[in-house]
C-alpha cells in the first residue's frame, strides 16, 4: 500500500461514512493547446486544462490551471454527492 493511500480522511454523517478523495494529475502529452484554452469535462468525469510548455513551467499558471479544474471538480462532486444523499433521506412533513 502507498503511503499517501494510508492518510485517507473518512466523515461520519449520521453513522455512516463517507470518503473524500482528490486525485490531481499532471503529465505531459502530445498535442497543441490551441486558443481557448478552457477547462473540459472528459468521458470520464474528470475535468482538464491544457497548459502550453511554458505556462507549464510557471509555478503560478500551473497552480490556476490546477485550482480552476478542480474548482469545478468539487462542485459536481459536491452537486452528486447531496443528490444521493437527498434521496436517501425520508421527506419530512
């Protein structure tokens, strides 16, 4: 087991628990950035930036491409995240 998989945070909620887990990745591809670079969902759920060679090694423009694709990455996991929970829950009368 990493080490990093040993410091996994549950939150209790009502005697269940909950893990939050964040996965930021940052490599390397084949490709040009084009012009509007703007944050994309993939397929897959995850959200994406493509930074040019040089923004890539600018610790600032790396550190906003990080926070402006998980900004949206915490929204939608948040959004989902309370939508099963409200439908877990009984209505209240």
């Amino acid at each position: 087991m990493k080490k990093q998989d040993a410091v996994v945070q549950l939150v209790r909620v009502g005697g269940r628990a909950y893990r939050v887990r964040t996965q930021v990745v940052v490599e390397e591809v084949e490709g040009d950035v084009g012009e509007d670079a703007e944050v994309r969902r993939g397929a897959d759920g995850s959200f994406e930036l493509m930074l040019s060679a040089d923004d890539a090694t600018s610790i600032d423009k790396s550190e906003q491409a990080i926070l402006a694709t998980c900004w949206p990455a915490m929204r939608n996991a948040l959004a989902d995240h309370l939508q099963a929970v409200s439908k877990k829950r009984p209505k209240k009368r």
